[in-house]
C-alpha cells in the first residue's frame, strides 16, 4: 500500500490574529467585544496600510462557539500570522479570497511582516487580488441554475470563457 504524501485537508490560508484589549478612549469595540478580547479571528486581507483601516474578520464566539462576522480595525488585533484553516465552516466564508494555493500563503506572510515593521506588499496585493477576482457574476435564477446542473453549459458560454 502506497501512501500518497502529497495530499492535505482541503483548506485554506488566512491570516490569524488575536483581538486585543480595547482602549479606554477607543469608541469602535463593539465587534472586539462580540469575540472577546484574545480570541482568535480569521482576518481578509486588509485594503490598505493605516492602522485606522477596516478588516473583515470571522471568528467564533465565546458562547455557544457560533460563527460570527465583524468589522475590526487593524490596530484592534494583535499577533498576526498565517494560518492553513480545514475547518469547513470557516473555508466557505474566506474562500473567496483566500484558498490552499501557495500565493496565498506568501501573500498572508507578507501582510504578517508587515504588521510587523515590514513593508507594504502594494504590487504584490495587487497582483494577487487580480489573480484571486471571481469570474462568475451571479448563479442566476433557480430555473436557471437547474439547467446548468442537467446539461451544463452551452456552447455561447463556454466560447465566452476562452
């Protein structure tokens, strides 16, 4: 018997990062005190670098272990890293952008450095989010989405994508 050593859990990398202790003075710790301070969320890549801006984030709650989504500040967490996530749950919320691939590993690595001290990876973010954009616009109608289901898609369509 021959062991393929190649495969992994289907996953994804994510950037982690633990919720820090809001401030007196901070005004925004609504979402830090939905996921309570030190828990760990799963970050998207944030769009740009000011410790003012905005990042997505998901994580579970402290009670009941449910999935939650908040909006954080990039000041408001604290030990980033990268992280290959398999849990089902959590994969369907960052995939898209984030996936198993190697450019997302280097790209959640960066963004970790540069949390850091490091550099702003601009032309590397860019680059990447070109490759990660999304090609389908929407699912269509249930109708629709039956019709693909039984007979795949037409001959227009697949010219469409080449």
């Amino acid at each position: 018997m021959e062991w393929d050593l190649d495969q992994k859990l289907p996953g994804c990398w994510t950037i982690a990062a633990r919720v820090a202790r809001p401030q007196a003075d901070d005004e925004r710790k609504i979402a830090a005190e939905h996921f309570g301070v030190g828990a760990t969320v799963y970050c998207l890549p944030p769009a740009r670098n000011d410790p003012e801006a905005e990042l997505k984030v998901v994580g579970y709650t402290g009670r009941f272990h449910r999935l939650a989504h908040g909006v954080l500040l990039v000041r408001q967490l604290k030990h980033w890293h990268p992280e290959y996530v398999t849990d089902p749950r959590l994969t369907d919320e960052l995939n898209p952008p984030w996936d198993g691939k190697d450019d997302s590993r280097a790209m959640a690595s960066l963004i970790c450095a540069w949390q850091e001290g490091g550099p702003w990876p601009a032309a590397e973010l860019r680059d990447w989010n070109r490759t990660q954009a999304q090609r389908i616009r929407g699912h269509g109608g249930p109708i629709k989405r039956l019709m693909h289901h039984l007979f795949g898609t037409s001959k227009r369509q697949k010219g469409r994508r080449t």
